[in-house]
C-alpha cells in the first residue's frame, strides 16, 4: 500500500477534470445556440460557414439593391409616361391644326399649347431625380459621338452601342476594299441583271428596295415604274420609255430597256468590304468580306450604319458609357448596366415644331411619331430590365434561403442533443466527484497497520 501516490485519486481527478470541461462547452453552447464558437470547436466548418456568412449577407444587400434599382426605373418610367401622354396631346394639336378651318390665329392658340408642353418635357428632363442622380438627362446615357471631320469612312452616322458594358474612350474604325453589293430577285419584269442597277443620290439606305412595274405596253414601248424604299415608302413613280436603255427613278438607276411585262424586282443594296475596329489604338475584332443588309453591321458590341456614300478610310469616334451599374450578386462582375437616354425636345426632334401652317402642321405629325416611338423604345427597355429584376430579387431570395441553411447546419447547436450531451456529462460529473471522494478515502487504510 502506498500513501505519497493515490493513483486512483489521480484517474479519478483526470476522468472529473475533464467531464467538467466538457459541461462548460455543452454549457456554451445550449447558451449561444451554435455548434461552433470558437476555431477549435470546428476549425474547417468555422472556415467554411465564414464563407457562407459573407455569401449570405452580400445575397440580402443585392436583394435590397435589386429593389433599389426598380425604384429608380419605376421613377424614370413614370415621367416617360407622363412625356407619353404630351407628346400624344402635341400630335393630336398637329392633327388639329393640319385642317384648314382653322385660322392664322387659332393656329396661334394651338403652337401656344405646343410650345408650353415642349418645355415641360424638357423639364421632366432636366429634372427628373432618384436620390439626387439625375435620370432624363442623358448623365446616365450609352453613346457615341464623333465629328465631321473624324469620319474618313463615310459612316451615315455615329455607331450605336448596342451594349451597356461596352467600355468607353475613343475608337477608330477602318474601312478597306469597300464597296457596293446589289442583288436582284426578280418577279417577272425580264430585270434580272443586277449589274444594270445603281444607287445614284447620295446618302442613299441601304438595304431593300422593291421596283413595281405596271401598265406595260410593248406596242408603244411604254410602263409605270414606282419604285419603294426600304420602308416600303413610294420614292418616286414615272411612266417610262422602254425604247431606253436605263433612267433614274427615286435615286435608283433602273435598266427600264430590259422591261418585258408587268411584275416587280426586288433589289438588295449591301456594303462590302474589311472592317476593323480598335480601342485606344488597340485592336478588337477585325471582319474580312463583311456585307451588310438594312445599312447595319455589328462589330465590337457597336452598330455601324452604312448608306451608299461608303467608302475606303478610317472613322474615329468617342464612346461614353455612363449607364448605370446595379450590383445584383454578392460577388465582383454580378453587375446589370442600366441605359437611360437623354429625353429632351432635341433628342427626341421636336424642338422646332411649328403647326402655324398647315403645311408644318402637317410634317410635325412625322416628328412626334418619331418622338413617342423613341420614348416608347426608352420605356420598354426599362419595362424589360425591371422584369429581369424582379427575377433576380426571387432568386435571391431563394439562394439566400438555401444557404442559410446550409450554413445553419455547420454553424448551428441541436439544442436536443447538446441537452442530451449535457445531461449525461453532467451524471457523469456528478460521479466523479463521488468517486474521487472515495479514492482520498483509500490512503487512511494504512492506519489500521500503523496501530
């Protein structure tokens, strides 16, 4: 029997040492409700569960900022709508005053209203505000721009960007090998020589044309060419000489000499040739044998417009992009660029409207057609992205549910089991404390030798 090492005081005290360490993590833990709450608890399910914390905060603040952005398109939408309806009010005063039982003075009184309405659209342009960012006033636009001067290649006007994350500065565009493709479908005129017709006005479309022939006599050598434009608009109509050999008809050199009955011709004017296109002198996509129809090609995220004054040369313009970015994801490039075009009476060509005669009353009813489709386009695009973004906020909402439950099973206590663990810690702690009691008691055997 020894007295200066009680091994079993010892076992004891080791088996209750550590049975009251584990009281206190199941204590912890049913009072902070998680399963981990420091690195040691789960150093590899911590790490991961951080992870997860950071995707779960950045889905809710994308949440909130996806709201914020259909706010801002709400606010923009609501004064196009409220341009919709003067723009309609204006053309409606242009129907008005194009008839001619009106006066000089009441057509006085209608420019009046016209006049007011246009400046309070571009008021609603200048004004319009979401958290003080201006809307309407082409600050939040995509475009390009370039001078007289700058357009080597003979574009018919600056390119469109056709994306909103088209990056911006100052681009430059060449041209070699260009030229002029026309095709023909003919439907029974005996015009089937493409080579026989040519564009001849300046600043010609490209794109289709249709030449009708009616009322053809080969007696007298005779028929009525009309001949329509890419938009199905008359361009012009002749009665013709079919003893010649050609004659111009609506900008458009016709082999009328070739006519051998009543029909039509399609005719197709495409642009031809190479086309590079670079940023900031370094090159972004090069086309070789590039043709076009309707007088439009994409390059680059741009769309370049041709008409028949296409030529060999080199175009520099300026892209600026100010569209707004929305950050929709919780994560770097989980971004959706939001484009808002200028709005005033100059973008939208209606500045100058005047209804005084019938004659401008008249050609303004064409400006605000043109003018309400523009804004119709603007309202549509926002109607569309506003979609997308009521999308993404249920999206959002769905991933963030899924995450955080996943990260709520690393991270997360079950309070049953740890209640359950802890019960039985804690009988366990209880009789180790009975045990170790005993075992002090083993050493006093030694007196009954001692006496």
């Amino acid at each position: 029997m020894k007295i200066n090492s009680n091994i079993q005081a010892l076992n004891a005290y080791r088996n209750l040492n550590q049975n009251q360490s584990q009281v206190s993590k199941n204590l912890e833990k049913l009072s902070s409700g998680l399963r981990i709450n420091r690195a040691s608890d789960d150093a590899a399910g911590l790490a991961i569960s951080e992870k997860m914390r950071s995707q779960i905060r950045g889905l809710k603040q994308s949440e909130r900022n996806s709201m914020d952005g259909i706010s801002l398109m709400q606010t923009s939408e609501g004064a196009m709508q409220e341009m919709h309806s003067m723009l309609q009010r204006m053309r409606e005063l242009s129907v008005q005053a194009a008839n001619d039982s009106n006066t000089e003075y009441d057509r006085g009184q209608i420019q009046k209203e016209i006049d007011e309405l246009t400046k309070e659209i571009d008021s609603i342009s200048e004004k319009t505000e979401f958290n003080t960012k201006k809307l309407l006033d082409g600050s939040s636009a995509v475009y390009a721009s370039m001078g007289e001067a700058d357009n080597g290649a003979g574009l018919a006007s600056s390119p469109m960007p056709e994306d909103t994350d088209i990056k911006g500065g100052n681009y430059t565009l060449d041209i070699n090998g260009a030229g002029i493709n026309i095709t023909v479908n003919d439907n029974g005129t005996d015009m089937d020589d493409a080579s026989e017709f040519e564009l001849t006005e300046s600043n010609m479309p490209l794109g289709d044309y249709k030449v009708e022939v009616e009322d053809y006599d080969s007696t007298n050598e005779s028929a009525k060419v009309t001949v329509y434009d890419t938009d199905g608009n008359e361009l012009g109509s002749e009665t013709v000489d079919t003893s010649e050999d050609a004659t111009e008809i609506g900008g458009m050199t016709i082999p009328v000499g070739s006519i051998g009955s009543n029909g039509s011709v399609e005719v197709t004017a495409e642009a031809a040739g190479e086309m590079t296109l670079s940023l900031e002198e370094e090159a972004i996509e090069t086309i070789a044998g590039f043709d076009t129809k309707n007088g439009k090609v994409s390059i680059g995220g741009l769309e370049i417009p041709f008409d028949s004054d296409i030529d060999n040369g080199t175009t520099n313009f300026e892209v600026t992009n100010n569209a707004l970015a929305f950050q929709i994801g919780p994560n770097s490039d989980q971004q959706v660029m939001v484009d808002i075009p200028e709005l005033d009476s100059e973008e939208l060509g209606i500045a100058d409207v005047d209804v005084t005669t019938s004659e401008g009353a008249a050609a303004a009813l064409e400006k605000f057609d043109n003018a309400i489709n523009q804004v119709s386009d603007a309202r549509a695009k926002l109607g569309a992205v506003q979609n997308r973004f009521e999308h993404t906020v249920n999206n959002l909402q769905v991933t963030h549910e899924n995450l955080s439950s996943s990260e709520s099973r690393i991270r997360d206590a079950d309070m049953a089991q740890e209640m359950t663990e802890f019960t039985r810690n804690n009988i366990i702690n209880q009789s180790a404390t009975a045990m170790l009691a005993q075992a002090n008691q083993m050493p006093q055997g030694v007196l009954q030798l001692l006496q």
